[in-house]
C-alpha cells in the first residue's frame, strides 16, 4: 500500500510541538487532517507550510501509527499583502477559526472553494473593499451552515423586501416569477442610495430566523434592526450569478450601514457555532 499521497490543500494554522517540530492543520476538497512538519529554523519547507498558502501537500502516511508527515510543499498561492495590512491579517484568522470550530461547515469541498476564493480575492483589494468582502464571506458561510436568515421578504406579512427595486430584463420586461434580471454595472449602487433615503428599517427575528418589515413589529419588541440599506446588501451578496456577484463586489455601504451590518453577522455567526470567537476578541478595535 502506498503511503505517499499527494493533495492540494491550505494551510489553515500551525502550531509549535516539541523538538522544533510544527502540528500543521489543513484544509482539502476532502476536509481537515492534522499533520507534523518535521525540521528546525533552518528549513525551507517552515516557510513554504505557513497560514494561507495554498499549493500541492505531499505526505508520508503511516496508518498503523495514525501518524502523517508533510514531506514536501509546493506553494501555488501566498497573499503577500496580509503581512501588510493587519486587518486582512484578522480577517483570515477570524476566517479559519470559524472553519475549524465549524469542521468546515460539513461541506469540504464548498468550504475549500468559498474560503480560498475569500481569501484570494481580500488579497487583491484595497483594505476598505477587503471589509466589505469579509461580510460577504460570512453571509455566504452562513449559507453553507444551513442557517442563513431569508431576506427576499418579510416573515409575517410576506411582502417582498425590494419587489419594486428588480431591474427590468433587456428587453424591456419585468423578470418573470420573481427572478431578478441581470443588473447594471451602477444598478444596485443605485438601489443602495435610494434605500439610504427611505430610512426603513427591519427587524431580524431570531424564533422566526427571518426578517419582519417596518410595518409588522412593534418599537417594542427585541431584535436586531438593520436598515433597508444593509438589508439591501444582505440580499444582493446571497446572489448566485456572475452578475450578482460583481455588482455585490462593486457596491459601498455607508459607514453607519456597514457598521450596523459587521456587528449584527458577527453575532450571527458566533450563535451559529455556539462559541465566541477569540480572532474577534484579539482583534477588537481592527476588524
């Protein structure tokens, strides 16, 4: 029987053991798995196996020792600009301590193609586009966990949200059974700016993991109330198309929105895993 195996994979977290050695923790199509980084200092392989790169892992396996040993990495992506900007530092920690309490949400494959596609993409923008992405990541991982909150309409009175914000298809038609057409380059900056005037507001319903609109709950009742803006942006960022996807890249929240929306996901995803997370904790005050 072959133990050598070979594996794309990332490098979710390493950790110091004894004798110089590292306990490395990886992320494949497959799932996680636990394997030691044998060298001192010295060794060029230490740099190559570090959080975030992402390439081809070779292990030695040895099954009747339940043992595995990195024997070589082959680096095919690094993000050089984490070590710039301590935000996308955070961010990518808060990013794989929600994968690993979660064991990768139990979708591998998905978590392995999301969180990479995060973390490249954060390596390529700017630091305020970057924030941005993180809500979207988290939104989107929420989905993969089975408990993202629907946010087309409202959970009482099913009125849709933003039913006269669809755009019209090309040809000069309303999209048919509720789907909405491929938007414009400035489409939903546009909704985005005119919801911002409306000043609406929804509240999230935990019993209900939904959203009430303004007209179904009372001032008095508990709940996170998040503005039609960043309910907007919920909506759009839960998108599916190529089309959906850029304008979502594309869109800017006011500051007020944006942080009215960062506290209401992290909240959502802490309950979501049933544990705070420490990158949170540590990272107070940068994410």
């Amino acid at each position: 029987m072959n133990r050598n195996v070979s594996k794309e994979a990332l490098v979710l977290s390493v950790k110091e053991t004894a004798q110089d050695n590292r306990s490395v923790r990886i992320l494949t199509k497959d799932g996680m798995e636990w394997a030691t980084l044998f060298g001192g200092p010295k060794s060029k392989l230490r740099g190559a196996v570090s959080p975030w790169n992402r390439g081809v892992a070779y292990i030695y396996k040895n099954e009747e020792k339940q043992s595995a040993k990195i024997t070589d990495f082959d680096v095919k992506k690094y993000h050089p600009t984490f070590r710039e900007s301590l935000f996308k530092s955070f961010a990518a920690s808060l990013a794989g301590e929600i994968v690993l309490k979660s064991s990768a949400a139990g979708s591998p494959e998905q978590c392995y193609v999301l969180l990479n596609g995060f973390l490249d993409g954060m390596d390529l923008l700017g630091e305020d586009e970057a924030r941005l992405g993180l809500l979207r990541f988290l939104w989107r991982y929420l989905d993969l966990l089975g408990v993202r909150p629907q946010t087309q309409c409202c959970a009482r009175c099913q009125k849709e949200f933003f039913s006269g914000k669809q755009p019209a298809a090309k040809d000069g038609s309303a999209a048919k059974d509720g789907a909405a057409a491929s938007p414009s380059s400035n489409y939903y900056q546009s909704a985005l700016e005119s919801a911002a005037g409306a000043k609406r507001l929804a509240l999230y319903s935990p019993a209900e993991n939904s959203f009430v609109c303004q007209d179904c709950f009372s001032l008095q009742e508990n709940g996170t109330r998040l503005s039609e803006p960043a309910l907007f942006y919920l909506t759009m960022s839960g998108g599916t198309s190529a089309a959906d996807l850029a304008a979502a890249r594309k869109a800017r929240l006011a500051q007020a929105d944006y942080g009215q929306l960062k506290a209401f996901l992290y909240e959502l995803v802490e309950g979501a895993l049933g544990a705070r997370l420490k990158a949170l904790e540590s990272g107070k005050g940068i994410l």
